[in-house]
C-alpha cells in the first residue's frame, strides 16, 4: 500500500503564521505538524510516501524530510499548484499510486490512540475504509450517518442540520479503483474535487467501510489558530505524563521494523541535544537491555 501526505492549500485559517512557513511546518509542541500524519502513515506499516504541496513549500519539505531514507522510507514529492479539493491528490499523484492501493491523510491531522485504529489497515482487504470520530460540532466536517445495524447510509459534507455526530477524519483508504472515480468525478459548487463525492460512489458500490474510533482515540484538527494551540497543549500533555513521544517518526520506524536498533542510534547521535535527542537516547538504551 502507497501512503499520501496531502500538505498544500494556502493555510488562510491561520494567517499571519503562513506568511512564515507552510501550515504543515507548523509546530505542533515540539515537532514540525508534518511528522504527525507521516508518524501514522509509518505506524500503519506504510513506507513508501508522496508528499503534495504547493510550488513554494516544497523545498522546505524535502529539507526536512529529505527522499526518507534516513527513516527506512521512500518519499517522492509532488506539486499541488492550485488546491482544487482533496481527491486532486489522487490524480497528482496518479503515477506514484499505480496499481496499488492507497491512504490518503491530510497534513493538519492529529491521530492518536489505540492499536485498533491501526487494525484498520492490516484488515483491508478492499474497497473504501474511512474513520468516524465523535465530535460536538458536526456541522464543521463530512458527516456519516449509520443505520440500525451501523453501516453507513449517508455522508454530507458540512451539513446545516447534521444526521449524526460522526464526523469523518482526514484518513482514507481505497483500493486503487479510486483513481478512476476520481477522474470521473464532477466538480462541486466551489470547483472541487470533494473527498466526500468519492465516498459516496464506494458507498453506492456496497464497497465502504467505516471504522468507528473508540471513545479512548484521539482526532485533532490543528487546522486553525486555536485548534492549533490545543493540540500543542493535548501533545504536551501526554508527553509530559506518558514518558513517550507522540508523532516521533524514528521511533516509528524502528517499531515498524524499518530500522534496525543501530541504525536508530546511529541517527540519534547525529541529532543536536535537545529533548527530542534525550528522548531517543532512552529508547535505544531500553531497546538494548531488552535484547540482552
């Protein structure tokens, strides 16, 4: 499975901080807001990645991530000259997809929670999975609407009057017949591509799955100035209380098996001291006296 980072768009929700840097180069506490989604994309055993953003913010990208090797990944890059809806990825990135299939998550998401959530991935098989996370404010997102025996009849993408309150997270998984919906979708009222038209044709197929997060499972949207804010503080907090990293790619990888322990050390020792550094140390020392 391909894994796509969509990190483009004008970031206007939280002007003036774009005037310095890209929306995903954010800090979201203590790392750039990139390395969220790329940590759940690694979490979720997916390794080789395109990242789309715009013309201007790529090259803060790849000196960031650099091609992903440094992690055990791949990552290709792929320009986004004008947003014209989520599902534009699909055809951006239409070659890097080929015949596989792909998750989509978008750059200003925050995951964090429970090993089923990344279940999700290991048991698709086909077809359409998405998300839905309770939330207060329906009306803000795509809103799925379940039956009695809780498969999905219905998604409206921000609704005046919602049918539920599930809203439907920034994390997609298709098969790659979505390239072809994609190319045959029209474009909505604003001149997009809407992520939700896509969802709905797989859901017309009988072909879409929605994984309901449990109560336990964090979304975080850091897409605005104060949603921003809260989840430095709710990154912060968890953190500070766990003794663990949210959103730590290295760490990720070597779980996942893309990186060898040494490999993992080597990389830490070249990391200048910080928390961050102090943080790694500890995992390498722990993975040592477990391997003893």
């Amino acid at each position: 499975m391909k894994g796509i980072i969509l990190a483009g768009g004008a970031g206007s929700r939280l002007f003036p901080l774009t005037l310095v840097a890209s929306k995903q180069l954010q800090p979201v506490y203590d790392k750039p807001m990139v390395y969220y989604p790329l940590t759940t994309l690694i979490e979720g055993g997916i390794r080789e990645l395109c990242l789309i953003s715009t013309p201007q913010d790529l090259p803060r990208f790849r000196q960031l991530l650099g091609d992903g090797s440094a992690w055990g990944l791949s990552i290709d890059y792929r320009e986004q000259a004008k947003p014209e809806g989520i599902a534009q990825a699909f055809l951006i990135a239409e070659s890097f997809i080929g015949k596989d299939a792909v998750t989509l998550i978008l750059g200003d998401n925050v995951f964090y929670g429970g090993d089923g959530f990344y279940k999700a991935f290991a048991d698709f098989k086909g077809g359409a999975t998405i998300f839905g996370y309770h939330v207060n404010d329906p009306e803000r997102y795509g809103v799925v609407e379940f039956d009695g025996e809780g498969q999905a009849i219905s998604i409206e993408e921000k609704p005046k009057q919602p049918k539920s309150n599930y809203a439907v997270p920034g994390l997609y998984i298709y098969d790659n017949s979505v390239v072809t919906i994609t190319r045959n979708l029209k474009p909505s009222a604003r001149g997009e591509l809407e992520i939700t038209d896509v969802n709905v044709e797989y859901m017309r197929r009988r072909q879409l799955h929605v994984h309901r997060l449990s109560r336990g499972f964090a979304w975080l949207d850091a897409g605005t100035s104060s949603s921003l804010h809260e989840a430095s503080a709710y990154v912060q907090t968890i953190e500070k209380r766990a003794g663990i990293k949210i959103g730590c790619p290295e760490e990720a990888a070597f779980r996942r098996g893309f990186l060898s322990l040494d490999r993992l050390d080597a990389l830490t020792t070249k990391i200048p001291k910080c928390e961050y550094r102090e943080y790694l140390i500890e995992v390498v020392a722990e993975a040592r006296r477990l391997s003893r």
